[in-house]
C-alpha cells in the first residue's frame, strides 16, 4: 500500500525518482522481499515496479558511472552481489563470497576501480578489484582483525560496520566491536599509522567526512564524535535529546552542506544538526514516521527513512531543512536501506 506525498509538484519536488529498497528476508530474519524498485513521480506518488527475490540484501550502492548495482547478502555465508540497474527492476548477474560472514556494507570508490565489503560477523574487511565492465573479479583480499572492547554482549570481537573511501583515496572501515577505525592506502596495504582508536565501549557505526572533519555516530554510546583529518578528536555531543536509549545507526551531510543528519533508533527520530565550525549543534529533533530507522536518504526537498521495524519507507518532507510528516509510507517488509536513483 502507498499513499501519495502531499503538496509537492510544479511548486514542490518537480524531479521523478526512482528508489532501490533493499532489506531482511524471511531466511535472515526479518519479512521483506529482497530488493524492491519504487518509482516516485513529480506528485509524490509511489509505485512499486519491481521487486528481485534475493536472501538479505541489507546494504546497496551504484557504480559511479555504470549501470550497476552491488548489494551485500547479509548472511552467515556472506555474499555480495552485481545487478543491473534496470528501471524495471534490478537484474542479478552474478554473485561471488564476501569473504566473511554478515556482511552489512558495501561501497565503490570514486574511480569505479574497487568494492569495499564490510563484514560484521567476523569483523573481515573484503576488497575486490573491479574490470572495467564493472564486475568483481572471484578472489577478494582479505583483512581480517582482532581484539574486543568493553560491552561483552556487542564488543566480543571484531565487527566491520561501514566502508568508506575517503578524499584521499584511503579506505576507512569502522569496527564496532573493537572501537576503532581501520584505514587502507589507496594500494589497500594497511595504513602505517595503523588504526584509529575511539573513545572504548562508543561502537562506531556510521559515519561522513565534511569539510576537513569526520563524523561518526556511536550505536553504543549514542554520541556523535567530530575528528579532524588526522583523527584527533574536537568534540563529542549527544544524537539526541530524548531520554530514550538510543542506538543511532545512519548519519548524513545534507546536498548543500549546511546541515548534519543522524537517524535514532530508540527514540525513533531524525536529529538535524548545524554546524558551528566543525561542532554539530542540534537544532531540531523530529519523528521518523516510523520505528527503529535503520538507514535514510536525502533527496532535495524529501528524506526517505527504512523503518525496519515499521515495515516501511517514510517519506518526509525538508522545510528549511527539517523532516517534517507528510502521511506518505511505502510497504516493504524490514527495509534497511534505501538508495535513490
């Protein structure tokens, strides 16, 4: 069921979009279909075009330039798969092992040359070569880590969480489980100056680099660290304001840089942040429109949000740059993340 988003149009978000859905399915644990392509025209209006049977796409990103798309299968096997960006609907081409287990991550970097996986089962940090159609060739290098950190029940060894390829080329990758930010030369030798270590028992999940700082949310402390370039940190200020146990999970930099978003999972909610210098300041806290917002997409004037635990995308409305309800919801079981296209 879709309703459309109200309010938008010749006067409003004019551009049609399409979205690429991806989530749990029944066998790793949650109720959706696999991927699902959504079509938003200039009205707001959703339609489902097309959903691709496939086990626990939980992260999915494009190719700078081709038409392809790479999802990780969030599984105990782990799996990272190619599909063809089709407009009606993606196209599996061929799937190969993400080197390790639970594979919740997956990113390109800028020249379309590698994929970067990040496995959280086993903390393994996987890194394929791209040909130049695009295709990942069979045999990754593997980085895999040691170590823990202070909460047994999240932090009892090693667990990659995103990957991130930064202006320099250099691969960063952070580690829940070990309170640390493992980087990787742009030849994907380890970084001399070894990995960065943050604040014990904060659990990096997300995190964005703007104007010469990186920003990182805390899934087990709840704050968002700001780090200069180096990685020496400046400051850390708390996701939200609510008393809620919060357990942030996506964290974003709006199209024109002036605003920091992080979604809360607890107090299910879209915190917006300013920027004075490189110290994120809270100016709004708003509604998901849902529960447990996995992961969100900024897109001009809209801000697309997986509630997971909702079973649904949110469509919200930016007004001067907050979230704001629009009564807009796209059904799809357990979404983790949305990519537009």
């Amino acid at each position: 069921m879709t309703r459309p988003l109200p309010g938008t149009g010749a006067n409003g978000h004019a551009a049609p979009r399409d979205l690429v859905i991806g989530g749990y399915t029944p066998d790793t644990g949650g109720t959706g279909p696999g991927l699902t392509r959504v079509r938003v025209d200039a009205e707001g209006r959703p339609e489902v075009v097309a959903r691709t049977a496939v086990p626990g796409p939980s992260f999915v990103t494009a190719h700078p330039r081709l038409p392809l798309l790479y999802a990780v299968l969030e599984r105990e096997a782990g799996g990272v798969a190619v599909f063809a960006d089709d407009p009606a609907g993606p196209r599996l081409l061929v799937e190969h092992s993400s080197g390790g287990s639970l594979p919740c991550h997956v990113a390109v970097d800028p020249a379309g040359a590698r994929l970067a996986v990040a496995n959280y089962g086993d903390g393994t940090v996987a890194v394929f070569q791209l040909a130049a159609d695009g295709m990942p060739g069979p045999e990754p290098l593997l980085f895999p880590n040691e170590g823990h950190g202070p909460d047994p029940d999240r932090q009892e060894g090693p667990h990659a969480h995103q990957a991130v390829f930064g202006p320099d080329g250099v691969l960063h990758v952070t580690d829940l489980g070990t309170d640390e930010v493992r980087r990787f030369l742009p030849d994907m030798t380890p970084h001399p100056g070894g990995p960065v270590r943050l604040t014990p028992g904060s659990g990096p999940r997300h995190f964005v680099h703007h104007e010469g700082h990186w920003y990182v949310a805390g899934e087990l402390d709840g704050m968002v660290g700001v780090y200069d370039e180096d990685w020496r940190e400046v400051i850390r200020v708390p996701a939200s304001g609510s008393d809620a146990r919060n357990h942030p999970s996506h964290i974003a930099v709006s199209e024109d840089g002036r605003r920091l978003y992080v979604a809360n999972r607890g107090p299910d909610t879209l915190s917006v942040f300013a920027f004075d210098g490189a110290r994120p300041v809270r100016v709004a806290e708003a509604p998901a429109g849902g529960t447990w917002p996995r992961h969100f997409a900024l897109d001009d004037d809209r801000l697309y949000v997986a509630n997971q635990r909702s079973d649904a995308i949110a469509v919200l409305r930016l007004e001067d740059g907050v979230p704001t309800a629009t009564g807009t919801t796209i059904e799809t079981g357990s979404p983790s993340c949305v990519l537009t296209r």
